[in-house]
C-alpha cells in the first residue's frame, strides 16, 4: 500500500466521523495495526523467515516427541 492510497483512505475515515468516540476508536484501530505490524516484523527478523513459512531446519524435538509417541501407541 503506498502513502497516496493511505492518505486517502485515512481522510475519508476521518471525513465519515462525527463524533469524538469515533476518533478515539479509529485511533485505536490504527494504534493497533501499527503495533501489530512492528511486532511481526521483529519477529521475522529474529526468526529469520516470516510467520507462513517454515524455516529451513529441522525441528529435531518436535520429530523426536512424534516419533515416541507413535512407539507408544502401538
């Protein structure tokens, strides 16, 4: 999304409101956004691959507990 597009869309949200609840709540709604967006790029970052991907290592507890618990089941 580009900063035009924004711009707009924000002025249009702010056009529509008519009271001060209705700041306070789209001022919330974009709080939350900001806040959720640096947070899922702090963690890819220290991921190092981004929420829908799988990393390229092996999860070696996880394939071991699996392992053991289908030993146990049968």
């Amino acid at each position: 999304m580009n900063r035009k597009h924004l711009k707009r869309l924000v002025s249009k949200r702010l056009n529509q409101s008519k009271t001060e609840a209705d700041l306070t709540n789209f001022r919330k709604i974009l709080t939350k956004i900001t806040v959720e967006t640096a947070l899922n790029a702090k963690l890819d970052e220290h991921l190092g691959y981004s929420r829908h991907e799988q990393s390229q290592q092996n999860n070696y507890y996880q394939s071991r507990r699996w392992s053991s618990l289908f030993r146990c089941a049968t």
